[in-house]
C-alpha cells in the first residue's frame, strides 16, 4: 500500500476510532443530575481533580490553540502572551461565581439574573450565550477539517461533519457526565501530544532566539494583549462551558479548580504559541492555520500528532458545547418560564444538541475566520462584567443592566460592520480600534451600568 494510503486511513480512522474510544468511556446517564449537573449514579458531586480537568481541557479549544500558534508566528512570544491572557478569564470568574453564590446565594447565571435583574435581562443574556454556544461549533470543527484538506474542500467538510457526528454521539449518551469524563482522557491525550510536538521544535532553538522575535510596541502585539485584558473580564460569564461548571460542586472546591485550571491553561497556550513563533523563525509563510501548516513541512509523523493535539482539543470543547445547550434549552429556558420539565428535559435538550450540530457548521463550510469568534463576541459582551463583577456594590437595577449589556452589544456589532470611528483607535496596529472601543465601551457599559443604582439610592435616601 502507498504512503499516501496509509496516511489516509490513519486519519480517517483515527476520527472513527476517536469516536468509538469516547464513546465507550461515556456512561450512560439517564438522571437528571448526571444529565445536566454532571452526577455520578450515587447522585455525588464531580470530583475536584476531575473538576479541573474538565475545566482546563474543555477551554483548550482548538481554534485557541491554533490562534495561539498564529499569533505566535506573527508577533511572537508577545502574540502567545496575548491570546493566553484570556484565560486568566477562568480564575476570574471562578472568584466572581464564588462571591455570587456566598453572598447572593446564587444557583446559576440564568436564574441569578432572572431574581435580581427580571426575566428580560435572562432572557438576553441567554441570547449571547446561545450565539456564543453557535460559534463554538463550527470554529472547532473548522480546526479539526483543516488538517485534512483545504477550507471548502471536500475532505476538510467531510472531515469536520464526521468529527461532529462522532462527538454528538457521545454527548446524546450522557450529557454532562459523559463531557466530564470523557475530558480526562482527552486532557491526558492533549498533554502527551503537546509535549511531543514541543520536543520536535524547541531544542532547534536558544530561549534568546525564541524572545528575540518579540517587540513590546503597540503595533507589535502589545495592542491584543491589552484588549486581551480587557476581554478577559468579561469573556468568561457568556461561556456555559465555564460557568456550568462553577455550580456543581462546593464552593471553595469549585474556586480552587477554577484557579488552577486558569494558570495550567495559560502554560498551556503559551507553550503551544512557540510553534507559531518556531514557524517566523524558520520563514513558515503566514496562513490561518500555521500549526496544520507547520506539521506538514514537518513529515508525517508530525502532522499525526498535531491532528491527535487538535482533535483531543476540539473534541472535549464540542462535548461542553453540546452539554451546555441542553442544559440551557432543556432546563434553565422552562423554569425561566415558570415551567419544570422533569425528565421531559432530557428529550428537548438532546434535540437541541442535534439542531446545533446541523445548523452550527454552516460557517464552517462558508470558511469564516476563527479568529473573529474570539475578539469579535468578545467585545459584544463586554456589558457582563460590571453586571457580575459589581454586584452588590450599589443597588441593582434592571435598568443599570440594560444600559451595560446592551451598550456592549451595540459597540461589538458596530465594530463589525465597520461603523466605530477611527478616532476611537488607540496606537496604530492592527487592533488598534479594537483596543479603543473595548477599553472606552467598558468604561461606557460601568457608567451604564452604577449611576442608575446610585440615582435610585439617592432617591430613596431622600425620602428617609
């Protein structure tokens, strides 16, 4: 048989034999509590360690990793610097969920908003959610097609249709149970191959000549890293990925999973951007997908653990994905309605899952960037973070949330159609604009967001 055969049905059937190992590690949970919550069948909370894994593995997407190594190969080690800062997102929000549900005794996002903030404030909220939940779909299965043909190609659509099926199967079996476990071995997976891809390409250079490809200026990098900052307090409360997560075991367990989770996936994507900036350092010609492009200079041996990395990667953000959505459609949308499912919820929310599946691979085939999935819905939730980090700190008003959330909304939306003036840029780099409205926006959306309580405060204190 010819290479090229033998290559072909390695990565052909390494989908299929992905699929059947996930599948066999997923039980079967016919509760509600291992459906939606994540429960074992004594009806015990999810173990801290595999808490952490599930945390860490489910936010190493692969179209973060294969950003990361873009970036890395466009601005260095200050690009990797700058895509890994998003996930000091995690620890950050693991705190936040930590003081909302000790002093405010909250039981999720949705609810938590419906009670303080009234159900149209739940309602749009569930609404950024559900399109965050969309274009985590067809980003990842864009990921894992790449590495088997060019965008548009009949491989690379074959290829993400089949890995989308394989991990909807799963995902239909048990819900958040099966995401859960399956997310330890996919975690095990991703580190040995990370590990093995970085033995190929980091002893050819000195850690000099690694940093020497960085230039700490605006138009350098610097300008993504702060709006990485920036983002970074918002970005993880539209995430049900994450914040699912966070209600499901005791408190001081779940923040400390949340913080280590957040610093291994920071090393995690710092590391894996040293690909990006071995590929500047060797000449690679710039693409969207410089790690598949890498691999393949590389020999075949490469590119087959690069595929394992971003297959392991994509595979437990899309099972999240999956779980989430039931969760949400299934469960939290009825009681928002005042309505109680009981097991009924199962059937709606694997419906849902399978909607997804169809329905959120339309970009992929349309060959949207990636990378918009990030920086774009990033700056369109920026509105959350007043809302769930300054809670408490003056009276909350379903008005204050509005003015917030949709405030962020509005500024994202006009960044992508282009209508945000240049005057808002700051420096001149390529996300100089996206810097300037994310940082004036949210200062805009934490003005929107307390004078209305601190007005209502003063009226009532004038009352007195």
């Amino acid at each position: 048989m010819e290479s090229s055969s033998w290559m072909g049905l390695f990565f052909w059937g390494f989908l299929v034999i992905y699929g059947v190992a996930m599948l066999a590690l997923s039980p079967r949970s016919v509760t509600l509590g291992g459906f939606f919550e994540g429960q074992d069948r004594q009806g015990r909370t999810v173990a801290p360690w595999l808490l952490t894994s599930s945390i860490f593995i489910s936010w190493i997407f692969a179209k973060s990793v294969t950003n990361a190594a873009n970036l890395g190969a466009s601005y260095g080690l200050v690009g990797g610097l700058a895509y890994a800062t998003y996930w000091l997102s995690i620890p950050l929000t693991g705190f936040a969920i930590y003081r909302l549900r000790r002093r405010f005794a909250a039981k999720g996002l949705v609810s938590f908003l419906s009670s303080h903030y009234g159900h149209a404030a739940a309602l749009a909220f569930t609404a950024a959610i559900l399109i965050r939940l969309f274009n985590e779909v067809w980003s990842n299965t864009a990921v894992v097609g790449g590495y088997y043909g060019a965008s548009g190609s009949t491989e690379f659509i074959g290829a993400a249709l089949l890995f989308t099926l394989v991990t909807l199967g799963y995902s239909l079996r048990g819900g958040l149970r099966s995401s859960i476990l399956t997310d330890a071995a996919q975690m095990a997976i991703f580190v040995v191959a990370l590990v093995w891809v970085l033995g190929l390409v980091l002893p050819q250079h000195s850690a000099a000549e690694l940093a020497s490809t960085s230039h700490w200026s605006l138009d350098a990098g610097v300008d993504l890293l702060l709006v990485a900052g920036l983002q970074a307090l918002s970005y993880g409360f539209h995430d049900p990925v994450l914040t699912d997560r966070g209600f499901i075991s005791e408190e001081r367990a779940m923040r400390r999973a949340f913080l280590l989770a957040g610093v291994l996936g920071f090393i995690a994507i710092l590391a894996f951007s040293l690909i990006g900036v071995h590929a500047q350092l060797t000449g690679l010609a710039a693409s969207d997908n410089v790690p598949a492009a890498l691999a393949k200079t590389m020999g075949i041996g490469a590119l087959m653990v690069m595929t394992v990395v971003m297959v392991s990667a994509a595979g437990s953000t899309l099972d999240s994905t999956f779980s989430s959505l039931a969760k949400l459609v299934g469960r939290e949308l009825p009681l928002l309605a005042g309505r109680d499912l009981g097991s009924r919820a199962i059937g709606l929310g694997m419906g849902a899952m399978v909607l997804f599946a169809l329905l959120g691979n339309l970009p992929m085939i349309a060959g949207t960037d990636i990378l918009k999935a990030t920086t774009i819905s990033g700056t369109m939730v920026i509105g959350l973070a007043p809302v769930f980090l300054l809670h408490g700190l003056t009276q909350p008003t379903r008005l204050g949330f509005h003015l917030s959330f949709w405030t962020g909304l509005a500024l994202g939306i006009a960044l992508t159609l282009d209508w945000i003036p240049q005057a808002w840029a700051i420096g001149d780099g390529k996300y100089a604009l996206l810097l300037g409205t994310n940082l004036y926006g949210l200062l805009l959306c934490t003005l929107g967001y307390l004078l209305p309580g601190y007005f209502l405060q003063a009226s009532q204190q004038a009352r007195r």
